[in-house]
C-alpha cells in the first residue's frame, strides 16, 4: 500500500526513470549490430559517422544501408560499462568526448582507457529507450541532439526527459 501511495505522489514516470536494470540482462539484450535513434529525430534519422576523410564526427542522418549506422555496444571489464563502436570506424575507434573544457562534444577516437569511452546506458521515462552518460561527462550529462532546426548535431547535454536524450537501441 505504501508504495501505491508513493507512485501517487511521485508519479509513475519518475519510478521508470528510476529503474535500474541489472548489467547482465542489459548485456544480453545488445545485438551484436544496432541502429542508434532518438525519439526526436525519430526512427528515419540514425546516428552515423561524416564520411569526409577524417570519419570521426558522429551525426543524426537518414536511415539507409552504411556502415557508419551500424553500431556495436561492447561490455567492458566494468559491470553496466560499454564501449561503442560502429563498423565504418572500425574496432579501433570508440564514441569518445573531446577533452577541450567545454567537454560536451562527442567524436570518434581510438579506444583507450578513457573516461570518455566508457558509457552507462539507463533506462529512460520513456518505454523501450534509453540515456546515454559517459563516465568523463558524469551522470548530469546525456547524450542529446542540439535543436537548432538542423536537427543532426550531438552534444552532451544536462539530462532531462528530453526526446533527443530517449535513444531506441534497433537492429
């Protein structure tokens, strides 16, 4: 009875946001080969990579057969802790924040033992989605698209139920 009184009070978004799923079963949920998208660009936008000779700017593009959408989430020696890497960049290159002391821009850099490699992924208020942190960014920051009528650009960003912030992990 009290915790009906409490999901009441608190509302039942707020329990979801507060849900934490154990790290195996969220290991075992990963397909080796996911589409990344958010709620906000919707489910024809994917986050790639620019392919202009460097390779290493992650954006929001339109869904199609590239390997820079085809995306692996890889457990690390950290329980809850993942890697992602996507088949464009290769296993050498990891999403990453660039350390430049605004520290809110993702890119894709070589895999090391980086703060800024190692991603948490929460569930989210919203079903079936989830928020990215980063261990370099903290858990105030999400993994979030800037709106500015593009619609295509990352950024971390404070976390909040934000329908940029609700990732949908797909094969």
């Amino acid at each position: 009875m009290q915790l009906s009184r409490q999901i009441g009070l608190i509302g039942l978004g707020a329990v979801l946001a507060l849900v934490q799923v154990p790290a195996s079963s969220l290991a075992q949920s990963f397909p080796q080969a996911v589409r990344l998208q958010t709620t906000f660009t919707g489910s024809n936008k994917c986050l790639d990579i620019v392919n202009d000779g460097s390779n290493n700017q992650p954006i929001m593009n339109n869904c199609g057969n590239y390997s820079g959408q085809i995306w692996s989430i890889k457990p690390t020696k950290t329980s809850g802790v993942y890697r992602l890497q996507n088949q464009f960049s290769g296993n050498d290159k990891c999403l990453d924040i660039v350390n430049d002391g605004s520290n809110n821009q993702p890119i894709m850099s070589k895999c090391g033992n980086y703060s800024g490699q190692l991603w948490r992924i929460q569930p989210s208020a919203r079903e079936g989605f989830y928020r990215l942190q980063n261990q370099f960014s903290g858990s105030d920051k999400c993994l979030d698209i800037v709106n500015d009528g593009n619609n295509n650009q990352l950024i971390m960003g404070n976390c909040g139920n934000y329908s940029g912030q609700a990732w949908k992990i797909d094969e």
